[in-house]
C-alpha cells in the first residue's frame, strides 16, 4: 500500500468532497476582482492581469475615481475631467440646471467655470477647436 503524507490526503479529500472549496485564490484578486476559480480572477472593466493588477488607464484616474475602460475615468460625484482631477463646486451642483445652461459643450466646476469637453474651448465651452487638450478650464 502507497502511503501517502496525511496533508496530502487532506487536500485531496477537500478537494473532492468540498468542490466549492476550489474557487479560493492564493493572492487576492486586486481592483475589485473576484476569484472564479483556483488561482483564477475575474477582472472588473479597465483591469487586467493574473491578479487584477494592472489598469488599462495608462494615465491614472484621480481623487477615487475608477479606470473603466483603456483611459476612461468614471469620477465619484463630486469630481470631473478626464482623470477627475477637477472638484465640482458645491454651489454649483445645487444650481445644475443654471449650470447646464451656461456650459454649452462641458461640466460646470469651481465658481461657476466651465470644463470643456475635448475639442471646445470659451467661457462657456461654445467654440471647436480643430485640436486641442481634452477637458481644460476655461
């Protein structure tokens, strides 16, 4: 008869009788990952790699925001811009539809100033540019 070290035979035996057992990942799955199976993540939108690891943000996003996509920042609310590098002004939120108005092509930030979408410059974000920085204040 073979005889086998006992951790073995453990190992085995859970392995068999507790399948469920065999989604648990040695390292922890990074970036909101979730182990599907033995050392095994799935990676949320915008993360890649054996762990999760890395984002496909080349340029990385800011103030709590989440790499959804190669370089696409989703901000948390009180944030905007490319990399949500720019906070919102309080008041301004308050006053969104005041806001919207004033912002043609952009987001109201700090003192009713406008952050224009990429390719739109002006006070109010109105003017195309033929090309330029994405996303700057005005």
């Amino acid at each position: 008869m073979l005889k086998l070290p006992k951790l073995r035979i453990i190992l085995w035996e859970i392995t068999v009788f507790f399948p469920f057992l065999q989604g648990i990942c040695a390292e922890k799955c990074l970036n909101g990952g979730k182990c599907i199976q033995k050392d095994t993540c799935s990676c949320r939108r915008g993360y890649y790699g054996p762990r999760c690891e890395y984002s496909k943000c080349s340029i990385p996003c800011l103030n709590g925001g989440r790499c959804v996509g190669v370089n696409q920042c989703r901000c948390t609310r009180s944030f905007v811009g490319p990399q949500c590098a720019h906070r919102i002004d309080n008041t301004a939120s308050v006053q969104k539809e005041h806001c919207q108005r004033r912002c043609v092509h952009g987001v109201c930030i700090r003192h009713n100033r406008c952050l224009c979408d990429e390719g739109f410059y002006g006070r109010r974000c109105a003017r195309r540019r033929e090309q330029g920085p994405q996303r700057t204040p005005s």
